[in-house]
C-alpha cells in the first residue's frame, strides 16, 4: 500500500475580473482599426459559481481610448492540462490568457475565457479568436505551481527503437536494397 506524498486537493476556481482597453487608430485612407490590450487581471477571490455571460461597464471614454470592465470570468484548472501548465511556468514570460471574440451586438470585444494554459489558447487563436495576455498574477502562480507538483508527473523519454532496414534473408519491399551477386 503506497501513500501519498503530497495531499491532493481540489483545484481552486478563481472569479476574474478583467479590464480592457481598446484604442482607435487612425489609417492610411481614413480607415478606423480598433486595438485591443488587455489593462488589468482583477482577482477577486475564489469561488464555487459561474456566470453565463460575463458583463461590461464602461470605465472611461476619451477620444481614442475606451477602457471597460468585465466581471464574471473564472480561471479554473483542470488535470489533464498539467504538461500546458507546466510550460507556461517554466518558460520565460508566466502569462494568462484571455480569449476574446467579437461580439455581433454593441458590445464589440468580448472575453469568453480566462486560461492558464497555453495550448488551450493556442486552439482558439487558430480559430481565428483574439488571445490577449498579461503578466500571471502571483497568487494564481503559486496556486498553479502547487496544483501542477500535486497532479503532474511528466513522462519519461523513451527512445524509439531502430528498425532492421537491411534484412539479410531479402525484404518484401519494392525498393529494399539487396546484396550484391544475388
């Protein structure tokens, strides 16, 4: 009977707010383009429940600057993510993620989701969605790195083994080489 070494817990689920800011530009021909940045990842705690929709106050509005808020999002970690996770705190920037579409009523931007992993935000920009990023957080840091050392183990290497090309009773394929004088 083995025991653990480490108690394993559940994953945290964090309620994130986000502030975004979307700055007008100007381009050649008279074209309007709207940048969006990501200004500030807000944590307000952790929590058991989730929003539908997330939500949006206007902050401020200048000429080119608008800023919103958007409360309601949630950064949650799953087991299986633990090799993206694992990356994403190893590598030289520790970043979150927030993945971002374009809404088809008023709201123009709108964040869907609020991730730690890498690949996963990787699979949403491939469909063409907006992945925005900011530094981590060090509270959701710790929490991910104590969560990774509880529930990943990485795999160990193996080495292919090399195939026999050269078979000396002759080969089945078309274009095996054969001994000379055969």
């Amino acid at each position: 009977m083995s025991e653990l070494l480490v108690e394993r817990r559940e994953a945290p689920v964090f309620r994130i707010d986000i502030i975004l800011e979307c700055r007008h530009r100007v381009l050649v021909g008279g074209f309007k383009s709207a940048v969006w940045s990501l200004a500030e990842v807000l944590i307000r705690g952790e929590s058991d429940t989730r929003v539908d929709r997330p939500e949006r106050t206007v902050i401020s509005t200048e000429a080119d600057c608008e800023r919103y808020l958007w409360t309601g999002l949630h950064l949650s970690f799953y087991r299986d993510g633990g090799q993206s996770y694992w990356h994403t705190m190893v590598g030289q920037q520790q970043e979150i993620f927030v993945v971002c579409q374009d809404s088809e009523d008023e709201l123009g931007t709108m964040p869907i989701l609020v991730t730690a992993d890498y690949d996963e935000a990787m699979a949403y920009h491939e469909a063409d969605d907006t992945i925005l990023t900011a530094p981590m957080p060090e509270l959701i840091y710790q929490t991910l790195e104590r969560f990774v050392l509880e529930n990943y183990t990485p795999e160990e290497k193996k080495r292919r083994k090399r195939k026999d090309w050269h078979n000396k009773e002759g080969s089945d394929e078309p274009f095996a080489k054969r001994p000379r004088g055969r």
